[in-house]
C-alpha cells in the first residue's frame, strides 16, 4: 500500500495529517493513501523555499540550465516508470502518458535555454553620458496547482521555467494522482537541484488556500476546472499575487462539407475518445456544416466500435478508464440527460462490458448527434468519452456557435477551403486554433492558453509568456559623472 506525503527541502516528509484515498482506476483497487498538508505543514514548505530563494536565486542561470538539462536526462531514462505511475493512478493507456512525458519534456527543453531568455535590452547614450537598460528578475517562492488529467505534463509547464528563473517552487498536485509528481522531485534532487527549490505539498482546499493567501508566495500558477480557477484567480489576486489560472472547456470541431473525410474522422477519434476524453484540448462538439453530419456518423460508427478498452498497462489500448467512480457516475449522467433532453445517442458506451475488469471505471464511447445548443451536454464540459454532433446550415452559424460559448480554450476548422480556414483563424473567439490539426497544443517555445472562461489572467502558460510571468522586470538608467555632481531638477527629467 502507498503511504505517501509530501517532498520538501529535498526529501519525503512524513505526515500525520488528514488522508486521501488513491485508487487504480482500471481496477478499483485502493492503492494507497496520499496526506492532505495542514496551513501549518504548506507554510514550513514555504519558510524552506523561501530560504532556498535566497542562494538560488543567485546561482548563475548557466549553471540553472545544467541543473535541468541533467534532470531531462533522468526523465528519459526513467520514461516507462514514470508512464506506468501516471497510468496505475490516471488510466490513461501507457503510450498516451509517455506522450504527455514528452510534451513536458519540451518545456524543460525550452528552460534549458533560459540564459538566452532573461537577456534584458540595452541601450547605450539615452541621454549624454547616460545608459539604460533593463533586467528580468525571478519573483521569489512561487506556487503550481495541477489538475488529475496531466499529472505530469501540467506541472511541467510551470516549474522548469519557474525554477529556471531562479524562483523557488512549491507543487500542490491533484490528490488523485500524486505519484509521479512526487517520482519527479526525487529526480530533480538526483540532477543536483539545491534542497528547497522544487518543494511538493500535497492536500485539497485547506493546502491550496493557504498558498493563496500566504504572504511569502508572490504568484500562483493553476490549471483545473472553471469554477476553482475563478476562485484561485480572485482569492490570490486579492492577497496581491501574480495569478495565471486556466480553467475548463468546450471545443469544437468546424467539419466544412468540403474537408478530407477521412482526415477529418482519424483526427476526430483520437481528439474525441483519446485518454477518455479527459483532455483540456478534446474535441467534445463536432459542428457539421450542411451535408456532412450523415457522412461522418457513417463513417464513425464503425471506428467506435473498433475500439480497444481496457486496462492501460496492457499494450495497444485506445482508451483506458475514467479517474474515479464518481467521474464515472457523473459522466453516465450527462449521458442520461442527453438521452432525457432529446438528443440521439447513437453509440451508447453505457452497455460496455469487459469481463476482466469488473471493478474499473469504464465508459464505451459515447456519440450524440441531434445536438442543440440548449442541452447540458451542449453547454457543459463533460470531460469523458462523449461526443457531441450539432447540426448547423453553413460556416456562419457554426461560427457564431463558438463566438457564443463560455470557453474559449481550443477548436479547429477541417476544410480544404483556404478562405474559410484564414478567416476563421482571424475571426474565431477561442485561444488555440487548429486547421485540419484537431488538437492544437502550442508547442513549448509558443504558449499556451484559452480565452473566455478557460483563463483567468493576462498571460499564457510556457514559453515566452511563461518566462514573462515568473520574472520582475527591472529598468536601470546610470550616469557616471566625471568629477562634478548633477544639479537637483524639480521638473519631470527629460534627457539631454
Ligand atoms: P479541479 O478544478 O477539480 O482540481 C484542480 C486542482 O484544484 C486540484 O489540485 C485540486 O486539489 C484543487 N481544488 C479542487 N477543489 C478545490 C477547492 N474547492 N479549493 C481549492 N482547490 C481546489 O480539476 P480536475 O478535476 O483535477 O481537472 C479537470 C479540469 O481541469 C477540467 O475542467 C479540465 O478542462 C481542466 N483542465 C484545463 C486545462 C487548460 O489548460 N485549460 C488543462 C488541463 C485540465
């Protein structure tokens, strides 16, 4: 059985603390426990990192960068252990969570280059005999908050960047599925990370409040659902901290008569029903223009019926379980009230039965098609293997079906239409836009992020917006006068 609790100043803490369950999703069978950290646990975890800050913060960012260009190396070489723990506590199939291993490890990638990114700019003779120029300083102890879904690959957009900064780190990760974070750290540690930079507290609501009210935390990063990341961006930017919270979603898929079917149906299988559509970036509504709707559910049917369900750890799965049973009970409901609102399930997932695996949260694949954009599953994030088909008249209705939706997070136009695709990309109220790509995730080196109630705060998370949020900007204007002090000036300075 796990025991597990927390990692701070470079070893596990022992803790006897309120306890959180953690299950194997494909099996229903207790793993473990995780601690839940007290306010008093979360603040030493913060008085270490805030004590590591202090030499951190000054080691030079080549010699930060080594730190992490080792720490790459560890991952890679411990890749299918840290699959299997994302897989044993998520139940995502064992390719998808190297996949999620490997998108993270283009963050470090991208933080490798961090002496590059914290160049300042300068310029010489602003004024006679004067200089200016400007540098990007690591704001101190900073804090991440991870959702279940990428238990890895979330906190891996925060802290390579964070801690190539200089700050120093604490992880709150999701108490459902802690222990590759936790593996992580251990390996951070082993590439030489100073004691207290990377610091991971777990707990619910009592960890995740004090870090947003703490006056030694000075940003907080977070990604989870809409609800709680309204609350963390609110609670911590009252308590004056930076705040980045990206929060949930609704993304559509624009099918344009036109489109490459079978692209179109490839890409939507894996967008769709991929880690059982617990993904910030699934497609969940399909907007099929004019004719296509008939043509695509012909042409999906027989690929949903081909799926492989099952335990994730066994090889060639398309789709393992859903987290937990209460997600599984909450994604059923949805189900039934698509049924209820009048919608026309034409893959019911509900009558999936694997004889080996009794006890695990399994859902088949789900497709509707009648969709209204009154319905629940219309509105909702539902966040399990449920596809949705709208039926729209032309390019203009779906277009304006999106613009109207409460998240912003991510879609994509399938067409061959060059027009359409370019003014869609120009026009469409949503933060990552795809053509003919179904899940566009910004690579590293660009950032990522939603617009309308899927982000709460001014920047993105990773690359340059990442390196944005986790530095102070600082602008230095010198003169060196030569024997003769300046004159007191009571008007506003204006170069000369
Ligand atoms: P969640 O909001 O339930 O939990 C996220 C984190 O917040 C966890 O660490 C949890 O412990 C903490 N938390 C939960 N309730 C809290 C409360 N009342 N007060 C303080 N902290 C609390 O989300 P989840 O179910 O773990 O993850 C799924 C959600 O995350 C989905 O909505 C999904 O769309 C979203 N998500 C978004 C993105 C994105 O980039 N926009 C990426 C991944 C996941």
């Amino acid at each position: 059985m796990l025991n597990l609790s927390h990692y701070i100043n470079g070893q596990h803490t022992q803790s006897s603390q309120r306890q959180h369950a953690i299950y194997e999703p494909a099996t229903g069978e207790l793993r473990g426990h995780v601690s839940l950290a007290s306010e008093n646990e979360v603040s030493q975890a913060i008085d270490v990192a805030k004590e590591a800050f202090k030499t951190w913060s000054q080691v030079t960012p080549l010699n930060r960068a080594r730190v992490l260009f080792k720490f790459k190396a560890l991952v890679e070489q411990h890749i299918d252990e840290l699959a299997q723990l994302i897989t044993q506590e998520h139940g995502k199939v064992l390719e998808d969570a190297k996949g999620e291993l490997i998108r993270g490890l283009e963050v470090v990638e991208f933080a490798c280059g961090i002496p590059h990114l914290l160049k300042g700019e300068h310029t010489q003779q602003v004024g006679g005999g004067v200089d200016a120029w400007s540098v990007n300083q690591p704001l101190g102890v900073v804090a991440g908050i991870a959702p279940f879904n990428f238990p890895v690959m979330v906190p891996m957009w925060m802290f390579p960047i964070a801690i190539a900064c200089g700050n120093t780190f604490i992880m709150k990760p999701s108490e459902k599925d802690p222990s590759s974070v936790l593996r992580m750290a251990e390996l951070l540690t082993e590439a030489g990370l100073p004691d207290g930079v990377f610091n991971v507290v777990n707990g619910d609501k009592e960890a995740v409040d004090t870090l947003l009210t703490h006056a030694d935390i000075q940003a907080v990063s977070f990604v989870g659902s809409t609800p709680i990341a309204e609350y963390i961006y609110s609670t911590a930017s009252a308590h004056g901290k930076r705040v980045q919270a990206l929060g949930g979603a609704k993304n559509h898929m624009l099918l344009m008569p036109d489109a490459d079917l079978d692209q179109a149906v490839k890409a939507l299988m894996g967008a769709a029903y991929g880690s059982a559509g617990e993904r910030c970036m699934a497609i969940s509504v399909v907007l099929a223009v004019g004719d296509s709707g008939d043509k695509l559910i012909d042409a999906l049917l027989p690929q949903i019926n081909q799926l492989k369900i099952g335990n994730g750890l066994t090889p060639d799965m398309d789709m393992g379980p859903l987290v937990s049973a209460q997600h599984l009970q909450k994604v059923r409901d949805f189900v039934d009230a698509g049924v209820t609102e009048g919608a026309t399930l034409v893959a019911d997932g509900r009558t999936l039965s694997l004889k080996d695996q009794q006890q695990g949260y399994f859902l088949g694949a789900c497709l509707f098609d009648h969709v209204t954009p009154e319905m629940s599953i219309y509105q909702q994030e539902i966040f399990g293997p449920v596809l949705s088909i709208v039926r729209v008249k032309d390019y203009a209705e779906a277009l304006e079906l999106i613009n109207k939706h409460e998240f912003g997070n991510g879609t994509a136009i399938f067409t061959q239409n060059g027009e359409a695709a370019r003014h869609f990309c120009h026009h469409v109220e949503v933060g990552m836009v795809g053509v003919n790509v179904p899940i566009p995730v910004p690579m590293a080196f660009h950032s990522f992020g939603g617009w309308k109630r899927s982000l709460f705060g001014p920047l993105h998370m990773h690359g340059p917006d990442g390196v944005r949020f986790y530095t102070k900007r600082k602008a230095i204007t010198a003169r060196w006068p030569k024997g003769t002090s300046t004159e007191s000036a009571f008007i506003m300075p204006t170069m000369k």
